[in-house]
C-alpha cells in the first residue's frame, strides 16, 4: 500500500451494529415510501420511484478499470484491469416529479453490465449497482432518525408545486448566506434549496459504506475532463423550463464527451471512520479516495421524448444488486434492501408488464 495513506482495517461482522428493533424501522419506512407511490400513482396513473423519480438523463459508456491498482485496491469488479459496458441515470432525490426550481440534490446511478450493449440490455442483467448523491454524507445518523425526516417529507408530496418552488427560492438564498460563511445546510438544500447549478459539473459520493473486498470502503465519482470541470457550480437557467436540468444534459452531452474518475476510499479507523453513522464524514487525511476506474461517455442523445421514458420504466437501481465483494454496509444500507424491495413491488403492481425501479 502506498505511504500516502494508513493500512485498511479488514472488515468483520462485528462492525456492523444493527438496533434492536431494526425490523420495525424498515417495515415502517418501507411503508412510508409506498404512501409516497401511492399519491403520485393516484395522480398521475403511472407507478413512479419512491424516491429520485425524475430523469435528468440516461446515458450509456464504459467504466475501464485501472491497470496496476494495489491488491487492497484491485477488488470485485476493480479486481482486473479491464472494462465493463455501464448505463448512467441522473436524477434528483424527491418521489414526485416537479419543476427543476424546486432544487434538491442530484443523484447518479451506474448500472455495470458484464459485456454486451447497455442500450439493448434489461434493467435486471446488470452485474453491480452503484448509487450516489452529491453530498459526502447521508443527512441522518441512522435509518430510524432517517424515518423521523421521511414522515414529515411524504405528506407534502405532490402538493402544492408553486409554493414549493416559492419556497425553494427562499430556501436558496438562505443557503448561498450559509455557504458565505463557510457552512452548508443538507436540510435546506433536501427541502429545496440546493443551487441551480448544472448537474454535470457535480462530484457524487456513495455517501454510506459498502465492503470492497474485505475491507469497507465509500465511493466518489468526479468530473475529469476540462469542460465537465468547468460546469463546476455553473449555474442553470430554469427560468420557464420545468426540465431544465434535462435540458442542459441534453445540450452538453449532444457536443461534448463525458469523463468521470471513479475513487475508493478504504476504512482505516474505525472511531472517525463508522460503519453505522451514515452522517460521519470519513476524513480523507485519514485515507483520501484513490482512483481506481474512469468512465467514458461518448456524444450521444441523453434523452429522446419518444424513447427514454420506456427505457428508465425498464432499468431499476439498487445497492443490493451487487456481487460479494460490494455488499452495502451499515443501517441506512440495510434499509434500503427492505424500501427498495417494496418501491419495486409497488411499481410491479402498478405498472403490469413494465420492469420496476
């Protein structure tokens, strides 16, 4: 292991610390999330995800794993130098599809395919999920304090849009104050104050650990080329365009390749680098994110009206589907097996005949 950084803690069962009464949290939550679907099915006649349901783009490229990586590094799906077809959905975190003025945080799913076309391929053929947000930390410690916030969020969905985007202006200005000071607020910016910057100029993390071999690790994906650098806190103009953030993937990605640099960072202390608080932020003078893949985008159409909709109805993203060597770490993981099992129970239900997500 290189001298720039500690030797990775070897992960053990016991780091896991589960509550007691766990179980009824994710029944609990999972049920949150289904009143969620219910609503926008009810009034929209189409079964959505329970959380991230708008698409900002689709996009098919290439993860190519590092040559010579170190053997903590070289594991799972980074065990060898080589390259796996990915699909890639942006998004953005609420149930409900609103205006891009209501601003929240953007999310990023990587599906790994083992070979083939990812155009061609089902949402269920994938051999990795990836999925991360952009913000180093999940907003709650737990999933039961993570419950608590989702409560009071899925009764104001789908209600009331022009006083949420109201609000997501008010929102903003406090947090551009906040951030002046050097501060950031991941509640405001989850209620809807997050900047009108570009999607594609954002650095997205796993937020919460997953194994990596047999040690724990988080994830980071980060713009590399100079041109995706440069949307970096660029500012998007939604003014009367609902899909905005669409939009401007769209126009990006129809003149410009993409490059992200996909980064480990190994768990190498346990007291500052937890397991089980998803809203510790791992220090990376401890252990910084080391690359081990880059993915490649090619130009292409990030979105067609006529066939995009059908396709995401197709592909579903969980941290679950995973291979051995990735297996999700922590509560906030392990309620996630349960939501997202029942979010694509409810869609199977409502959408007869369509992949779930």
């Amino acid at each position: 292991m290189s001298a720039l950084y500690a030797t990775p803690l070897r992960f053990d069962p016991s780091m896991e610390q589960p509550e007691p009464d766990e179980a009824a949290t994710f029944a609990d939550m999972a049920e949150t999330l289904r009143s969620i679907s219910r609503k926008t099915f009810e009034d929209s006649g189409h079964g959505l995800r329970s959380v991230h349901a708008k698409s900002h783009g689709l996009l098919d490229g290439t993860l190519v794993v590092l040559p010579d990586l170190p053997q903590e590094l070289a594991q799972g799906v980074f065990a060898s130098e080589g390259q796996y077809p990915v699909v890639i959905r942006l998004s953005t975190t609420p149930g409900d599809v609103l205006d891009d003025k209501v601003s929240t945080p953007r999310g990023v799913g990587i599906k790994l395919f083992a070979s083939g076309d990812p155009s061609a391929l089902a949402g269920d053929e994938g051999l990795q999920d990836f999925l991360l947000v952009n913000a180093p930390t999940f907003g709650a410690a737990s999933a039961k304090a993570f419950l608590k916030n989702l409560k009071l969020l899925a009764p104001t969905t789908d209600k009331a849009e022009g006083l949420k985007k109201a609000l997501a202006a008010v929102l903003r200005g406090v947090e551009k104050t906040i951030e002046s000071v050097g501060g950031e607020s991941g509640t405001l910016k989850s209620l809807g104050g997050h900047p009108l910057t570009h999607i594609l100029g954002e650095t997205f993390y796993s937020q919460v650990p997953l194994s990596h071999g047999p040690y724990a690790a988080k994830l980071r994906l980060a713009p590399t080329s100079s041109e995706m650098l440069a949307l970096t806190n660029a500012r998007v103009d939604l003014s009367d365009h609902p899909n905005g953030l669409r939009d401007a993937v769209v126009a990006f990605c129809s003149e410009h390749p993409l490059e992200w640099e996909l980064g480990v960072q190994l768990c190498t202390d346990l007291e500052s680098m937890p397991i089980e608080d998803s809203s510790a932020r791992w220090p990376e003078e401890k252990s910084p994110f080391v690359a081990v893949a880059r993915i490649h985008v090619p130009m292409q159409s990030a979105w067609s009206d006529e066939r995009s909709p059908q396709r995401d109805e197709r592909l579903f993203f969980n941290p679950w589907h995973c291979t051995p060597s990735h297996r999700p770490l922590g509560s906030i993981m392990r309620a996630r097996r349960v939501a997202y099992a029942a979010s694509a129970e409810f869609r199977r239900r409502a959408n007869a005949g369509h992949r779930e997500a």
